[in-house]
C-alpha cells in the first residue's frame, strides 16, 4: 500500500474546521432543546382492535403522529396478535416511544370488535394516562346493500 502522505494543515484551515464544528454542535443542541421543551399535556388514544391485529396510535391534539405499535409489529404471530395480552404489550410499547413527550390525558377512539378493546384501555389507565373520554367509532351499517332479487321458481 505504501506511505500515505501527510499534509500540514495551514491554521486558516484549522480554525476554520473548528467553526464549523462549533456551529453544527450549537444546531444540534438548540434541535434538542426544542425537542425537549416540545411538552404536550393532552392527546389523542385511537385503538383499532380486529379480530386479526390490535393497533394503538398515540396523536396530539392536531393529529400529529407521536408513536405507535401493533401486536404483529411486536412479534407476536397468527390468533396471538388479537389476545388481551398482545395489546396490554402494544400499549405498553407506545408509551415507552412517547414518554419524553410528557403526555398525562388521553381522551381514546376505539374502533373494531377484537378481544385487545377493553385491555388496550386498561393498560393505558393501569400505566399512569389519565383517561377523559372513550368514544366507540367502530362503522356500522345502517341500512346495508341492497338485497338481492328474489329467486322465482
């Protein structure tokens, strides 16, 4: 391979280096500062619970996303991803994601009809979140389609 050639750096260089390293290491201390004192007080629980899956998403008031799970994205595999237990993990997993955030009330949105409902908002109440509302969004339908005619024999 050889020698590598070294080459003195003039002070200019130097000094100009050291700016630059200087300013990029006040950037990223004032990123995480604004980060830190991005504190939300309130957001927004939606849990959509199937027979097939649980997922939780945790929002602020606006509808920003600030973290969120699934029993499948968390390794559970197959009827296990819709157990009670899967989603008291699933809760437990967004909370860990968001704490730096600060957040203390939920008001929850749950939609579906799986086993993980009533668990998932347990485990948020059983981990500290104040809970103000639960709102059932699940879609129902009202009239249906439109049958079809009748057979004639």
């Amino acid at each position: 391979m050889g020698k590598k050639k070294i080459i003195a750096q003039s002070e200019q260089d130097v000094l100009k280096e050291e700016e630059a390293l200087t300013a990029a290491q006040k950037k990223a201390a004032a990123e995480s500062s604004k980060a830190k004192s991005k504190r939300i007080e309130k957001g927004r629980a939606y849990i959509q619970s199937s027979y097939n899956n649980t997922l939780l998403t945790i929002t602020d008031n606006n509808g920003d996303v600030l973290g969120w799970a699934s029993s499948g994205a968390l390794g559970f595999r197959g009827p296990k991803k819709a157990t009670p237990f899967a989603a008291s993990k699933v809760v437990e997993a967004v909370l860990e994601k968001i704490q730096k955030t600060g957040i203390k009330e939920l008001a929850v949105y749950v939609r579906g009809i799986g086993s993980g409902r009533e668990a998932a908002i347990r485990a948020l109440a059983s981990r500290g979140m104040e809970i103000t509302t639960i709102v059932d969004t699940t879609p129902i339908p009202h009239n249906g389609c439109r049958p079809r005619k009748a057979r004639r024999v």
